[in-house]
C-alpha cells in the first residue's frame, strides 16, 4: 500500500511539473496601441477596443509557452471619430470584409542574459495577408490578485510595415511603419 501512495504522489508531482499555466486575457486590464508618424512631424496615436486572448506561460520551460490573440478590426479608436470611419474604410483595414486581426506565437524564447524578457516569433494576420513577426514581450510581473486568482502579465513591442499587409494608402504622409504596444495582463484559468 505505501508503495501504490508513493507512486500516486510522484505521478501527482511530475503532473503538475510538465504542465505550463494557461491564462485568459483580461482585457479590461490589457491595452493594443499603435502610433504612427504623421507627415514626418509627429504621431498619431490609437488603439483597439475589443481583443480577446489567451496564453500559455512557464518561467522555467519556454517551450510550453504561447500566445494568441484576436482583435476586432471595427473597433479602432483614435480618438477621431472621423478618422476612425477612414480607418474602418477600403483605404485601410476595409472592415466590412476583414473583421479580425490576430497573431498566433509560433516561438516564445527568454532573451538570452535576462530573466524577464522573451522574444515571441509568430504569425500576424491582417487585412487578409500574413507575415511572421517578431514581438519583444517583457514579463511585467505575476502574483495572487485580492479575489483569490492568479495574474500575470506582459508588456510588448513590435513595429510592422503596413504595406506587407496591404495597406499603402497615403504612404509618405503617413509612415508606412506602425509601432505596436500590447500590455497583456492574463488571468490564470
């Protein structure tokens, strides 16, 4: 009998160790900005309303890490309402026939010499093209929140040529390089 506990207890332990967190993006808590240059004199800055995501994360074992997320096109917000009908519009993400834009992690590696940085390679896709990219993700921090979860959460930064997705209106008035922050805090299912 105390060999059949021992052995249910070690099939427990080495349970529990080979399996990664999985979190449920809390977007109440999370933010998708961009800002891109406007006729070489400043930014214009913006974000996305309604996102939802999940990710899978281990501190020790990175290959069990990653992420995805999948953000509503129509809910661009910068801060012009009508900017944000230009935006919606053929010129730009052309809404009506590309609803989502998202981004699947095909690699989440630690940055070689730091605890807390990683780089995330995937796929993004928007305005029916994909491309592999390459995102900076910082691990902010993770803890017990006040309710009795768990949290973790990620502060991340790429930049993309819009026109690899197809959208070459009006470059030069405005740059064809957008810069991405996403700030992903999860909540541990």
């Amino acid at each position: 009998m105390k060999l059949l506990t021992c052995f249910a207890f070690v099939a427990i332990m080495f349970a529990t160790t080979i399996s990664a967190d999985e979190y449920k993006v809390d977007a109440s808590h999370s933010m998708m900005a961009f800002k891109v240059k406007h006729l070489g004199v400043s930014y214009t800055h913006g974000r996305f309303n309604d996102f939802k995501g999940n990710f899978t994360f281990d501190a020790n074992d990175t290959s069990k890490n990653s992420i995805s997320i999948k953000i509503a096109a129509k809910s661009i917000d910068s801060n012009s309402a009508k900017r944000d009908d230009h935006l919606r519009g053929k010129d730009f993400f052309f809404v009506k026939k590309y609803k989502t834009l998202s981004f699947e992690s095909t690699s989440f590696k630690k940055k070689e010499g730091s605890k807390n940085e990683f780089i995330v390679e995937g796929t993004m896709k928007m305005h029916g093209k994909k491309k592999t990219i390459t995102v900076d993700a910082k691990l902010v921090g993770e803890g017990k929140d006040p309710w009795g979860g768990y949290r973790c959460g990620f502060s991340c930064s790429f930049t993309i040529k819009r026109s690899d997705f197809g959208m070459k209106y009006m470059i030069g008035g405005i740059s064809d390089e957008v810069h991405i922050t996403a700030d992903v805090e999860g909540i541990r299912k």
